[in-house]
C-alpha cells in the first residue's frame, strides 16, 4: 500500500480533530455551523475531485482505510492536509451515517461572487426563491450546468447549494456553474432589471405567456424566477418581475416539480436554440 505520511487514525469517534465532520446529519445544525466555518463537505471520490478541479481548497480528508488507493493521487498532491482514516464503526458514529460512496473532505469555502460581477458575465440566470430542499436545488443546477445557465442566483432563505445532498445531486456541478447569494430581496431583483435583464416568473396567472412564447422572444439577458416548493413564488416577487411564464400541462396536472420545471424552462429558453 502506497504510504501516506500525513494520515492519522482515529480510535474515538469523540476526537476533537474531526468536529468538522460530526453530526453530518443534522441539517439545521449544518446549515449554520459549515457557513461559519467557512467550509463544506464534498462527499463521494468523484464530488471530491470535481471539487478540487475547480480549485477548492481542502481542509482535510476523512475516509476508511479501503478508499485510500483510489485517491493515492490526490493524497499524494496534497501532503500538507491531514488524512483521517478509521474504522467503519468509528466513521459512522462520527458523521451519523454509513460511509459507502467512498472519502469525505471538508473543504474551504470559495470566496462569494459579486453579484454585479456575475451579471455583468452572464445572458442566462436561474433565481431561485426559498427553495428549501437539498435535492432539488441540486437538481436545478445540474440542469443549469447542462443546459447553458450562465448564473444561479439563491435567495436569503434559499438552501445552501454546498451543502452534501445539493452537492451529491448535482454530481459536483454546483462547481461549474458560478452562484451568488443575494442579501436583499426582493430588492435585489431590480440590480438584476438594471444589469440589462428581462426577468421572467414561473407562475400561473391570468397574463401569464406560454413557455414557448417567451422563446420566441429571444431576449438578449433573461432571469427565470423558480418558487419554493408548494407556495410557489411570492406576490410580491411576481409584481416585480416583468413577465410571468407557465409550462403548459396535460391531463389535468397544473404543475412541475420544480426541478423538474427548471429543467424545461432552461432547454426552452437555452441561446441559440
């Protein structure tokens, strides 16, 4: 087995030196203590790698002993971080669940995107308003990545697109696509109306155009406003935004899922289609 001069066993799962990957379970606690720390968790070999090809920076890297010829190459690239290898037991007790998909690394946070910056590089941005489920805003930016989103803006109370079930859903491409948190909204939609953006909310209302009508628009710089789940999007988000789109649907089903709808809407309004 290659050797590793930086790997430290664990024999306990209180050991202070990996607080960074306890409790990975709860949620509510997560959302504040990543943030603060400046950090997250890329979980799974192929997140790991996505993460480190788009330049993150480790903290450290946890993982049992069979997972460490697969990664032989990153370890060996990164002989300053610690490597935190133990026994399944141990690791579950740590994190809170079984770890089959593989090493986990906790990884500093890149620096927040200037949402003036962002705009003024971008014709196609995705918001999403409050879209608390992990697995969806996941979702959502794996469609993005694939369907030529330029953006993803994420409202205040919107979930944290680095947290490991968004970052496992995406298949890492939460990487690719650059986002920025917005801090005021919804007055910050009108920075996006002023960066030369035509703002268009998912929402069924009576003057609501046709998916397909608003491609046939082919605007220049175009924002789709996605809403949580189950509410949809705010009045007050819908008043602002200069249009209100809906896909239309069969049998009797008036909506999407959102990550579902996301998906259309970027195929649909994609450049150049």
């Amino acid at each position: 087995m290659t050797d590793f001069p930086q790997l430290l066993r664990l024999e306990s799962a209180d050991d202070p030196r990996v607080a960074d990957y306890a409790r990975l379970t709860d949620v509510g606690l997560r959302r504040k203590l990543e943030p603060e720390r400046g950090m997250y968790i890329a979980e799974s070999s192929k997140v790991l790698r996505r993460a480190l090809a788009a330049g993150h920076r480790p903290r450290s890297f946890f993982m049992a002993e069979k997972w460490l010829e697969d990664l032989a190459d990153v370890l060996a690239a990164h002989p300053d971080v610690p490597l935190y290898v133990g026994p399944d037991a141990v690791l579950e007790q740590i994190t809170g669940f079984h770890l089959h998909r593989g090493a986990l690394a906790a990884m500093q946070r890149p620096a927040p995107v200037e949402l003036e910056q962002l705009l003024a590089t971008s014709s196609r941005v995705a918001i999403l308003e409050d879209i608390v489920d992990h697995t969806n805003v996941g979702a959502i930016f794996r469609s993005a990545a694939a369907l030529d989103v330029d953006a993803v803006l994420v409202t205040p109370r919107c979930a944290d697109p680095l947290y490991r079930r968004a970052i496992r859903v995406s298949m890492g491409t939460v990487f690719q696509v650059p986002w920025a948190r917005l801090e005021h909204w919804t007055a910050d939609l009108q920075r996006v109306k002023d960066a030369g953006f035509t703002t268009a909310a998912l929402a069924l209302s009576e003057d609501s155009l046709t998916l397909q009508e608003l491609s046939a628009r082919r605007d220049g710089k175009l924002a789709l406003i996605l809403g949580t789940e189950g509410d949809g999007l705010s009045a007050a988000t819908v008043h602002h935004a200069d249009l209100t789109v809906r896909i239309p649907m069969s049998h009797g089903v008036d909506s999407l899922n959102v990550a579902a709808a996301s998906a259309v809407a970027f195929w649909e309004t994609r450049p150049g289609r």
